[in-house]
C-alpha cells in the first residue's frame, strides 16, 4: 500500500503541480501553457529539452516561465520517466571530521556531474539504515552510496533490493563479503600495521591502544578491527617484547569524549606507556587533552599517534602524528564510480582500495 506522501507526489507528477518561491498560489505546466498559450505537450518538450520545437514557440515558453516563476517539479518528473537525478549518501555520521570531508568530497562530485544528494546519517544503526533504503526506493533514487552499518546480512538484503529495482550501488569506507557491488575503501589493516611499526622502530615497546570493544574481541571486518589486526599483526611481526595495553572496551562510537575518558584511564592505571596509538584522529585528540590536564608533558612523557589525517590533527598542541587516509579521494572514486554505474558507462563491479599514508608530526619521538 502506498504511503499518503508517495500519493500526493504521485498526483503532484500527473499534474506537473509546482510551488513557486513566492505566494501561495500553485504555479502548473498548465498555467505556463496557457500563458504562452501552446499546447502543454510544447511546454513539456521546452523544460524538458527536446530539440523539435519551433524558435517562436520556444521564446514564449521561456517567457511565461519567467513571468509566472515556473520551477519543473524534477521529483515530478522521476515519477512519470522512473528515473531522477537524486542520489542517496548514507554515512555513518556526518559531525565526524571524517565523515564531512568524505561528505564534501562525495557530494562536490555528484553536483558537478548533474545530481543532487540527500545526505542520511544511519549512527551505525541497522534499523536507521534500512529506513534510509527504503526512502531510496520511494523516492526513484538513481543511485545509493552506501557506508555499511555493523549488520552485514541486513545491508546485503536491503541492497539486493535496490539493486533488483534498477538502482545502482557502491559501497565506501568500508564493504560486506559481496564481489557484485563496487566498494572504494582504504587499507585498514596496512594502516594499523605501519603505525605500529612507526612507534616501535621509535623504541617503544609498552604501547596503549585506544579502540573499541568489537574491534579489541577481532574477528569483525569494520574498520576498526581491521585496524587493531594490523597493529597486533605489526607487534608480533617486528619485536619480541612489546606488550600492548588496551583502553576499557567501549560500545559508543569513537569520539573526542570516548577518547578524552579513555586516555585519563590509561595514564593513571600507572601501566609505564610510554606511547598511546588511538584507531581515529578524534580518539587521539581525546587522549591528549586528558594527557594535557594531567600535567604530562608531550611528547617528551608519553607518545601519541592518532589515524585519519582529519584537518584537526594539524593544529593542536603538540601537531599530531597520524595515518592519514586519502579521504577526499576516497570520497571522489566513489561517486565517479556509481556515476559511471548509473549511465551505465561500466556495469563490472571495481574493488579499489586505497593506501594510507604515515605523517610524522611532533606528538611522537623516540623513547629516550
């Protein structure tokens, strides 16, 4: 049964009914037809672009378009030809730093090369997720940029479905075990690993490591337990003796705060860390504020290496060290490759992923 949203639309598309910016009077494809007094059939081949229209007739359209302040109803539009230039973004969040330049990156993009984006933040919520999909479908969605949330089967369900009603589909940042679907991400695991590789060759060897509980049990395929596979990988690849201590598991997502509680944990649990690798930049912020207000001094008493390389990172006190992800990259793969899906300029899926880079700034130093 159809929504009574989707319904009016529907009878709004029939009708080609559109509010003007200014009154309360409704403007239609009719009125402009009347105005230039042609055919509405006319009317509809001038807004929509179609050559075969005489000059003459063209020039009173434009006018009376103008005159009345006629807008197509582009949502209008998608519902007669089942298409539309819209393009769903789900992200996880969008306050991150993370998250808004990949945002940027993807929704620059996307205006440049004709569409519009809606913007959807599903909190890493499978329910929220599945909303947003739903709302794809309604709205005759082109295409769908899809950050997975933590329920793996539910999104591979929920994106069969788009795909099945003719929607095309990438993943990014991070992807399910499913070949058919483009995915752009980078190399968590590399990342994890070089990181630790950077505060061991500094000489550490009690290092604390700020990540959440899924990514601390492992076994997981997000992000962060790619991550903390590469750090454990990287600490029995390249020393013998160094021992990693992990921060109290936490279910929130990464923030400044989880960061901020979990770095005041880790210094005063008096373990000797000597260096703290936090899984994102915003964790590390954290981690260094606490370190700050309890008079350690950085980094000469303790190390900090954080993982993103968001904007943040270059101007705090001490600058912070990081593995920097090619974010707006990532952002930009990903939507030309769901473009190139959508005009169905290429129909295999792409697999890309991206290598991270280490930034050494000031906030790590060999152990003395």
């Amino acid at each position: 049964m159809k929504s009574v949203a989707v319904t009016t639309l529907q009878k709004r598309a029939e009708t080609g009914t559109n509010w003007p910016d200014r009154g309360n009077s409704l403007i239609t494809i009719k009125d402009v037809a009347r105005r230039a007094n042609v055919s509405i059939a006319t009317v509809s081949r001038v807004v929509n672009g179609y050559a075969h229209v005489r000059p003459e007739l063209r020039e009173a359209v434009a006018k009376a378009i103008e005159e009345l302040g006629y807008r197509p109803n582009g949502l209008a539009s998608s519902f007669r030809t089942q298409q539309s230039n819209v393009v769903g973004v789900l992200l996880r969040q969008q306050r991150t730093p993370f998250s808004s330049a990949l945002a940027y990156a993807i929704e620059t993009t996307m205006f440049d090369e004709g569409y519009r984006v809606l913007l959807c933040s599903t909190n890493g919520d499978p329910d929220r997720e599945q909303a947003y999909l739903a709302t794809m479908l309604e709205m005759r969605a082109q295409g769908v940029i899809v950050r997975p949330s933590g329920a793996a089967s539910r999104t591979v369900r929920q994106v069969e479905m788009l795909r099945e009603r003719g929607i095309s589909v990438a993943f990014v940042d991070m992807k399910p075990r499913i070949a058919a679907v483009s995915a752009v991400l980078c190399d968590n695991f590399s990342g994890g690993y070089e990181g630790m590789r950077h505060l061991i060759e500094l000489g550490h060897r009690r290092i604390g490591v700020v990540a959440g509980r899924i990514a601390q049990k492992g076994g997981a395929s997000d992000v962060g337990s790619e991550r903390v596979r590469g750090i454990r990988q990287a600490a029995r690849d390249l020393a013998s003796d160094v021992e990693i201590v992990f921060c109290a598991p936490f279910e929130a997502t990464a923030s400044f705060e989880i960061g901020r509680e979990a770095g005041a944990e880790l210094i005063s649990a008096g373990r000797g860390l000597t260096a703290i690798f936090a899984t994102t930049d915003m964790l590390a912020l954290g981690v260094m504020h606490s370190a700050h207000a309890m008079g350690i001094e950085l980094p000469r008493d303790l190390s900090i290496l954080g993982y993103d390389g968001v904007l943040e990172s270059a101007v705090t006190f001490p600058t912070l060290s990081t593995i920097a992800q090619p974010i707006h990259e990532m952002g930009q793969i990903a939507a030309r490759t769901l473009i190139d899906h959508m005009r169905g300029v290429s129909t295999a899926p792409r697999q890309v992923v991206l290598e991270n880079t280490l930034i050494r700034r000031d906030s790590t130093i060999a152990l003395r």
